[in-house]
C-alpha cells in the first residue's frame, strides 16, 4: 500500500488493526485454497474486531465508513487473502449501499443496523444459471407469490458467496401480481431454505459461493424490504468498487512476491540477484506501472462518489475501474511469474493461487462487454443530445 491513500487517522487506525492480522490470514490461504474451505475463522476476527459493521453510518451506531476507506481497507485485506477479503467485501458493500442510498425504510434500517451490529452478515442472491449475470436485466426465475398475508418464495440462486456464515439472504424475485422484481430479506433458519454446496472451480476457491435453494420459503409481508425501479438503469454503485479493490490486493501480494524473490535469488551463473537483470528490471517496472495506473483511477472514483457534489456526474467510472484493475491484476500476476520463472507454478508457490485468482475478477460484475458497449451508447448519446441543441 502507498502511503499516499491514506488520508486520516481513521483510515491509519482501521490499517493497524488489519496488520494484526496480516501473518495469520497469510499463513491459512494456502489451505484455504488447497481444500477449497471457507476461511470461518478470519471472519469471525472480523467480525470481533467491528469491520463487518464499520459501513454502517454514525447515526446507527456504525463507524461510518465510506467508499474510499472500504477499497483502502479491503485492499490491504486481499493482499493477506483474497478469499477472505472477495467475501467480506460483499457485506461491506451491501450494507453501505443500503444505508448510503437509502434502500429501505427507517424501520428496516434501524433493525438491520442491531442485527449487524451484533455479527449478522448479509449478501445479495441474484445470480441464477438461466439468467446469467443480473446486471445483464435478465427477469429471475425465483418466484414470490402472496400467500394468506405472507410472502411464499421458491428458486435456486447460484454464486451466493460467503453463503457459509450469511445470516441474511438479500434475494431477489419475480412478483407476478406486481409484474416487477423485489429483494426478500430471508433469514438462514427460515424453513425451506438450505444451501447446495456447489462451488467446485479453480479460482477463488475459499469464498463458499454456493447456490442458494429456497422452496416454498415463508415470509412475513414486511420482509418485502426493496422494489426497485429498473436497477440496471441507474449507474453501478460506487459499493461496487470493493470488488476490484480486492484484485488489486491480489496483484500487490504478486508483485511483493517477485520483488523479493528477484532480489534474493542469486543463481551461480550470476554475480549476484536477479534484480539486477536488464530484462527482470523491465518487468519489475511494467508491474510498478499498472499498479500505480490502477491504483490512482480507483481511489478517485472512490472520492469522487463520496463527495456528494461530484457523485451525480459519474457515469461509467464505477465499471470503467472494475475493467481496468481486474485487467491488469492479470498482466500483473503475469509478470511476477514470468520474472519467478517455473517455480512460480509449483503447487507450493503463491502466485499460481494469484494467477487463477485474479481471473474470477473477469466474471464479477459488471462484465468487461458491458462496460466497453456502455462508453460506446454513453458516447453516442452525448454526441446526439449535443447536435440537438446546436441545431
């Protein structure tokens, strides 16, 4: 982490309590990954240390923390462990979101704030096998229907990551009668609701992003908690961005890992470090680039969409971010192994975690085709409406 995005005593002190817990995250990754485990345990640190509720405003008795100070924090996370940062992250940004935009009602708000004040985790179930990715405005195939006063849901929700310790389910279905989609909040003991423990892939193997099954789950009406109004219109949510944070924590941990191999290894051909290789320099430098590109465009989008003032004139930013730091995280990664040569694919060695890693940031949202077609029509459209007042 470069010195220069920390910005308040805040942010320095939230850093400090992270760094304790730098070399147990780091030294549980490798089996995190290995066995394909969720990593319970460092959640739970972070839950008793108040991170999992720090997006929660002052006003209901959270740290408040903004947009800025969630991608500082959980990029320094994910360079600890990926896994753990990628499933946290999610609760961090829903529960931003939520509060940041005013989601809910103040009834709601308030007694979502206690119950993730207390150690309640919650993430959004959208993703469904035939739909695809939500932000693409598939209709979901989960169904709620009205039933004597209450809400009766079934579906099956896919990729519901950190699905092992959510206490809430924010899940979203078709009303038929209303003719539009709602987010239920649904409870993990509500009946009829279990997990199919499907996650079975090379990339992001620890974050227990499973498929959420609900038949003929029962709620109360209240539960009913969002309608809203063609979300895939509205510009994606600055929440978002703890999504490529965590991918440029990745890309970090590669590169520390290359700088301090190519300084310390000392092949006898050599009179001295590789580090001092013309070609290694070279790579070494194309890594520190990326870093310092990626790394400066995230945080400004970051401050600008917690400066209220300027929030209103972003657009495509929040995408153009997730596409740039996701893209290069994997020229990164790249490199660092390029420079370590073929132990960088030995099962023992941290960068082939890191290379399969990084590729699951191209299927988290928004997709790279959306974002790149969204600058083209944005591009179009401004053109457009500025011929049409000329004329």
């Amino acid at each position: 982490m470069n010195s220069i995005f920390v910005k308040t005593e805040r942010q320095k002190t939230w850093l400090e309590k992270l760094y304790k817990k730098e070399m147990n995250f780091k030294n549980t990754s490798a089996q995190t990954d290995e066995l394909a485990i969720f990593p319970t345990e460092n959640i739970q640190e972070l839950i008793q240390m108040g991170y999992t509720s720090s997006t929660i405003p002052t006003a209901y008795g959270g740290e408040g923390l903004k947009v800025y100070d969630m991608v500082l924090l959980q990029e320094t996370l994910a360079s600890f462990d990926g896994n753990t940062a990628l499933s946290i992250g999610w609760n961090l940004g829903v529960v931003g979101e939520l509060f940041g935009k005013g989601l809910w009602n103040d009834k709601n708000l308030e007694f979502f704030a206690k119950e993730v004040l207390n150690g309640a985790l919650v993430n959004r179930s959208v993703s469904e096998a035939q739909t695809g990715s939500p932000t693409r405005g598939g209709r979901p195939g989960t169904n709620a229907v009205k039933q004597d006063g209450s809400w009766v849901l079934s579906g099956r929700k896919t990729f519901t990551t950190a699905s092992p310790v959510l206490t809430y389910f924010l899940t979203s279905a078709w009303i038929e009668e209303q003719q539009q989609v709602g987010f239920f909040l649904l409870h993990k003991d509500l009946e009829g609701l279990t997990i199919d423990h499907t996650w079975d892939v090379i990339s992001m193997r620890g974050t227990g992003s499973h498929d959420l099954v609900l038949d003929n789950v029962k709620v109360e009406e209240s539960k009913l908690v969002e309608l809203p109004d063609k979300p895939s219109a509205a510009p994606f949510s600055g929440w978002l961005l703890h999504i490529p944070a965590c991918y440029l924590g990745i890309a970090q941990a590669a590169r520390d890992y290359a700088v301090h191999f190519a300084n310390n290894y000392s092949p006898n051909s050599l009179n001295g470090p590789i580090s001092q290789l013309p070609n290694v320099q070279q790579l070494l430098g194309e890594i520190d680039l990326e870093l310092t590109q990626a790394r400066h465009l995230i945080y400004s989008v970051a401050e600008a969409y917690d400066d209220e003032s300027r929030r209103g004139y972003l657009t495509n930013e929040v995408a153009v971010v997730k596409h740039t730091i996701t893209n290069s995280a994997i020229t990164i990664v790249d490199k660092a192994m390029r420079i370590v040569g073929a132990k960088s694919l030995q099962r023992t060695n941290p960068l082939q975690r890191y290379y399969r890693d990084v590729r699951a940031g191209l299927h988290n949202p928004p997709m790279d085709d959306m974002t790149i077609k969204k600058l083209a029509l944005t591009a179009i459209e401004q053109d457009t409406i500025k011929n049409a007042i000329q004329m």
